[in-house]
C-alpha cells in the first residue's frame, strides 16, 4: 500500500497524537513504534534486520496494511520515504529542543537504558531502538543535553531543507486540526483532537506494553 502522509518528527513530539489524528481522518492504519510493539513476529524481525545489520527495509512489506506512517523507527528513514512515495504529504511534528530532551529523558531514554532488564521480545524491541536512536542517531551521547538538542534541531532543519515546502507541514500538535486537516486537503472533524501521550501516560503504557511483549514471548 502506497503511504499518503509521511510524518518526520521524532518520538516525544506528539507523534503519538498524530498517528490518532490521522487514523481518524481516514489515513489510517498508522505505523509507530507502537505499532512494532503490537506486531512483534511481524514487524519487529524486519525492523531488527534494518537496525542490526544494516538492511536496507522491504518497504512494501511495511507499510502492507498501512496509509501513512510517524515516529520512530520511520522518522529515521525520511529522505528514503519522502522519494519512495513522492505523492505523500509530510508532516513534521517539532517542538522546542529544551523541552524536547526533558521529555525524552523522562520517557523513551528510560525504556530504553533498562533494555537489558527486559525479556523476549521486549528486550529485543529496545535494543533495536537503542541501536537506531542512541547509538544510530545521537552517537551514543544522550547524557549529553547540549549535543541532543543539537541534532534535535539539525533534524528540523534537514526536513525543511529537503522536503518541498507544497509537500511540508511543520506541525506542533498544539495547533490542533485545522492546519493540519488544511494541509491534507480534508474537513475539520467535530470531535476534540485527540491529544494523549504525555509522560505520565507513557511511564503507564510502556510498562502495560512490556509485560504485554513478555508475555508474548513465553507462549
């Protein structure tokens, strides 16, 4: 299935209330992380294989079942995505870097340190993104808050240097429908945007999802 909205933005910059947004407004389903998370003999083993070993992903393979893709592990991949589906809108979620890296060590760096601390598949999802994120992405350096914040915005500035400003969004999901539903060409729903995620939430969530993957594991 062809992608109809690619979105670049890191994980903890409202990726989470993007992919619900999108899924409501028909572009759905919507790969994430979370999503590896819910398909762990399926996705994770491909994502794995990307990561580990350097293989460039079956992209028609991923994106089977889906319309449009955010987050990580896809965030990584933007320029092969923005050419692969060349008819695809990108959405590029940001916020500052400062809150940014705050979140992001509260949340995903967390999950993420304690890999080893994990069994079966879950273990193997978070040494997948330690790889890709840590090691791939901030060169192992995320004690340093300086150097994150850096790439943080390099990232911003390489989607706004790459992706042609009629295909581009830069979105903080603060801003709620109404850019976002003008950017893909739809009607503004009459239900509240859906706006979740927060770190409270995700401390919640990740522990559900890890025992959840655990449990999976032992079957």
């Amino acid at each position: 299935m062809s992608l109809d909205v690619i979105g670049t933005g890191f994980g903890r910059t409202g990726t989470n209330s993007l992919k619900l947004a999108l899924e409501q407004l028909g572009f759905g389903l919507c790969h994430h992380m979370f999503e590896v998370f819910e398909s762990p003999d399926y996705l994770l083993p491909i994502w794995m294989k990307a990561v580990h070993e350097g293989v460039t992903p079956d992209w028609d393979e991923i994106f089977e079942n889906y319309r449009s893709t955010v987050d990580w592990p896809t965030a990584f991949y933007l320029k092969e995505l923005v050419d692969l589906y060349p008819h695809a809108k990108v959405v590029h979620t940001t916020r500052s870097p400062k809150s940014w890296v705050e979140s992001a060590r509260n949340t995903i760096f967390v999950s993420m340190s304690e890999r080893n601390e994990k069994k079966g598949a879950a273990r193997d999802l978070s040494t997948m993104a330690w790889e890709l994120i840590v090691m791939q992405t901030f060169d192992g350096r995320i004690d340093d808050f300086d150097y994150i914040a850096d790439i943080f915005r390099k990232h911003d500035e390489a989607v706004k240097a790459y992706v042609s400003p009629d295909r581009l969004l830069i979105y903080e999901v603060s801003e709620g429908w109404e850019p976002l539903c003008r950017h893909l060409s739809v009607p503004v729903p009459e239900e509240a945007f859906p706006r979740t995620n927060t770190t409270d939430e995700y401390k919640v969530e990740r522990k559900i999802r890890q025992a959840e993957l655990e449990a999976k594991s032992v079957e």
